[in-house]
C-alpha cells in the first residue's frame, strides 16, 4: 500500500452521499482511483460479495449492529472474497464501548471524523510497516486484536494448559 497505489481498488459504504463522495475524492487525491461507492448494508454487503476490495471503509451509522454482524460474518465465512480486507470504521463520536465493538466484529482501523487524506495514507502505511496476522479462534475472527509487543518472558493466561 504505496503512497500511490492505483490498483488497490476501495468500498466507500456510508449513508451520507455526501460523505461517501468526499472520502472518494480524498482516496483519489492520494492516488487510488478504483473507488466504489454505496449508501446502505445491503448493496455494501452485495459489493463486498461480489468482488474482492483492497480497502473497506465503511461509517458506524450504517446499519448500526447490523453493520457489526455483517463484518463478523464477513470475517467468519471461509470463502468470502473480502474475509481478511482491512476495514476501517469511520466515526463522528466513537466512545471506548463503539471502539471495542467494532475491534470484536473484526474492523482493522477507526479513523474518527473529520479526517483528511493525510489520515487515510497515515494508516495504510501503518498496515504495510506492520501488518497485522489473521487470526481465528472460537469466539473471534478477524486481523490480531493486539497493538504492542511486550518484551520479556511470555505471560500465559490462567485458563491456557500449562506449557510443556
């Protein structure tokens, strides 16, 4: 994910049009220029079956839980052409509780609103500098939750088997 990078190709789901067309042009501006546009879940969830994207960008408002589940299921099915794309939520106001909603559901990245361009490209080098591993696991699907390397001995949970 290049500074420009035409051929990643974006899902824009957010149900201000104007907002979909604003973050459109940003993502141009820094040179993708396969941008898609949608406006509800069910045509953002017809797009994502339908071909894979490099990119999803997709606004809290839209469809509320139903928004969640659908990343979940996204993230869940096997064969979904979009199952490890990063998804970054935007958001106007996300509070602590929205935030690790959305990181439980499967989301990549938040950028909050307003942002700029300069934002966009901040997190996607993010990504190509340290790329984050699919993980599944019975309760949770989706890219490696953990932000920071802890130096040290490895630290087990209480309820991990004992190392052997």
């Amino acid at each position: 994910m290049s500074k420009r990078d035409p051929a990643l190709s974006v899902l824009v789901a957010d149900p201000s049009s104007h907002m979909a067309s604003l973050v459109a042009v940003m993502l141009r501006s820094i040179g993708i220029r396969s941008v898609d546009a949608t406006l509800d879940l069910p045509h953002a969830a017809a797009e994502l079956a339908r071909r894979p994207y490099g990119l999803i960008l997709i606004d809290e408002q839209l469809g509320g839980k139903e928004g969640f589940d659908m990343i979940r299921a996204l993230r869940h099915l096997a064969d979904h052409p979009n199952r490890e794309t990063p998804i970054f939520m935007m958001a106007g106001a996300p509070d602590a509780r929205m935030i690790a909603t959305a990181r439980d559901a499967g989301v990549t990245e938040f950028l909050k609103k307003p942002f700029s361009a300069e934002h966009i490209q901040l997190r996607l080098d993010g990504l190509k500098r340290a790329p984050r591993a699919f993980v599944e696991g019975q309760s949770y699907t989706g890219p490696d939750r953990r932000r920071r390397t802890v130096s040290g001995a490895t630290r087990r949970r209480a309820s991990d088997p004992p190392a052997a």
